[in-house]
C-alpha cells in the first residue's frame, strides 16, 4: 500500500493488471457470482507467498462455506484513490457481477485532502452504479497528526458515500484486528515488520470479519433481477 512508486512504473503495472484482468476473464470459469476485488496492496497481498494474501484467502473462506464465487485481485500496491477511479472503468470487465471496493491509506500517508479522495470515491461509485455492480465499500480511517478536521472529514467520506449509493459497508478493512477493545500494541503478531501490512495470520483474521460483508454483497447480486 504505501511504497514508492515512479509513474511510469504503475503505468506499466497497470498495463500488466489489464492484461491479467483480460485473462483472467477469458478463462473464468461459470462461477455463480464474478467479484472484483480493487485496491492497494492491502488487496494485492503485499510481503506475502500468494496462497497467504487477501484474495486467496476471501476465495478460501467463500468456497468453505459453500459459494460458487470468483473473486479477482484487482490489487495494486502504492494505489491511491485517483489510480483506483483512473482504473476501474477497464477493469470492470462484462462477467464482473460485484466489487470490493478497499482505497485511502496511500491517500492518508501522502496527505491528500479528504475532497479530493471522496471525489475519486464516489467516481468509483458512479461507474459501478452506472454499470448495475453491487459494491462493498470498506472504510479507512485517518490518523490523528493531520489535525481533528482533516480526520472528520476523511473518516466521513466512507459512511456517507456508502449511504448516499447504497452499497454494503464495513468500517475498517483492519475490523477484524481491532475486536473486543484491541489497541493498536495488540495487533503487533498480526503485522508484518513494516507495521503496515498485516502478516498471513492477521489476513486470516480480516478475512474472518469481511467475509460476512461479502456474503451480504453476493446475496444482494443473487436477489437482483437478472
């Protein structure tokens, strides 16, 4: 999520991401419902052997409980906001029936102001909207250094817009690490050195709290009229 980047190497990631999307399109299998996962590395699975990240594991924890669903990591790390907007139109390919939508944190560390991230938020929402995708939104929260009307304002942006479009909606990609009163010294074994990206243990656990959300998000897409 949060390393250095040139732009034109994530133009050539993403030229890499649309042709894996293409791909990964020609070669889906029926699946009952088709999700697209879009994000920064906490979706692509930064540090991570592949079987250890986000999406293989939601994948895991969906077919454990018995949905036929494919879900494409649509994850690119150091994304922001914008590089999400920038993307999401090719990357809602036609068998694409719903998306996950997990964006902020490299606006945060980078400082952009809260109107231009819910602009680029809503962006993503209007294209999904246009395009009758059933959306996940999973909120970010900001931290405390950049000032209490900087964090209202940021953290507003995730509710708000979920209401306004009606998607279905989790507070915190990290809920799952933050249960029952946990501070952030507790979430420690659960993060890789870096102290931003979550090991495949912590995965395991969000995995464990989004997955309901999820299972809302198919149930929505199952019950719209065809």
């Amino acid at each position: 999520m949060f390393e250095r980047f040139t732009y034109g190497s994530l133009r050539r990631v993403n030229k890499g991401l649309a042709a894996a999307l293409v791909l990964a399109a020609g070669s889906a299998s029926a699946a009952d419902v088709d999700i697209l996962a879009l994000g920064d590395s906490l979706t692509q699975g930064y540090g991570l052997i592949e079987q250890e990240g986000f999406v293989p594991q939601l994948r895991s924890w969906l077919e454990n409980r018995g949905y036929d669903v494919r879900v494409v990591n649509g994850g690119v790390s150091g994304d922001t906001t914008a590089g999400g907007f920038a993307r999401v139109e090719w990357s809602l390919t036609p068998e694409i029936d719903a998306m996950i939508v997990t964006l902020g944190g490299n606006d945060l560390l980078r400082g952009i102001a809260p109107d231009v991230a819910r602009a680029n938020i809503e962006g993503i929402l209007k294209t999904a909207e246009a395009r009758e995708i059933e959306v996940l939104l999973i909120g970010m929260q900001a931290p405390g250094n950049y000032g209490a009307e900087y964090k209202a304002a940021f953290d507003a942006i995730y509710p708000e817009l979920s209401d306004a479009y009606g998607t279905v909606y989790l507070d915190s990609f990290f809920a799952g690490l933050m249960e029952n009163g946990a501070l952030p010294q507790d979430v420690t074994p659960y993060m890789q050195s870096d102290g931003i990206h979550p090991n495949g243990e912590g995965v395991s656990r969000i995995v464990d709290a989004v997955g309901p959300k999820v299972e809302d998000l198919i149930e929505r897409v199952k019950g719209a009229p065809s």
